[in-house]
C-alpha cells in the first residue's frame, strides 16, 4: 500500500467518533449496517453521522451501496487488510507468522448479498 493512502486512511480514523463507526462496521461484517442502525447505536444525529462517514468512505474504509431507499455501509475489508499488512510488514522480520488478516467470508458468517447495477 502507498504510504500516502495508509496515512489518509490512518488519518480518517483519527478521530474517536469515526473510530467507534469503522469498529462498529468490522463487528457488523460484510453486510454492514444501514445508516439508521449506525445512527442509533453510535448516538450521533444523521447530518454528523453522514459528515463521519463520508471522511472514512473518501480514505477507502468503507463501501456505500443503496438498497431501496436505504443506504448501507460496510468495511472494505482489502482495505484494512492492506493498512494492517503496511503497518506490520516488517514485524518479526517479516515472518508470515504475524502477519494479520481478516477475512470474515472464511467464517463461514457472511450473508451472501445481491448487487443492483444500474
């Protein structure tokens, strides 16, 4: 990963706020949540939510999709594999044996979802 891109992504989760979303999203998986459902639970009013999610969809952490008229957002997974992978690349000199990932399709837990295209 560019340097570049790990610093916009660690920046845009530098604030306490769009932590607690992006935490939020990796425990959802790759359904995500809706909108609402981050509103509700994170206690934040939908025009500051939408500012929070725009900065983490702009460093590459999220994905946006609508269904009808909701919006849902999830964790770009290959993204916060690469920062992971970027950050610790040279940890234990490069062993594969602490190299991190996750992967929740290989749970087993993910819910197969259908992509409209337009």
């Amino acid at each position: 990963m560019d340097p570049r891109r790990t610093i916009a992504c660690l920046g845009a989760l530098a604030h306490d706020t769009r932590l607690a979303v992006f935490r939020l999203l990796v425990q959802a998986g790759p359904d995500g949540l809706s909108a609402g459902k981050i509103a509700e639970t994170i206690g934040l009013p939908p025009s500051s939510l939408t500012f929070h999610l725009q900065q983490l969809s702009h460093a590459g952490l999220i994905t946006q999709r609508r269904v009808s008229r909701q919006l849902f957002y999830a964790t770009d997974f290959a993204v916060m594999n690469e920062v992971l992978a970027y950050l610790t690349e040279n940890c234990c000199g490069a062993s594969t044996a602490c190299a991190p990932a996750c992967r929740p399709e290989a749970t087993g837990t993910a819910i197969p979802t259908t992509r409209r295209t337009a």
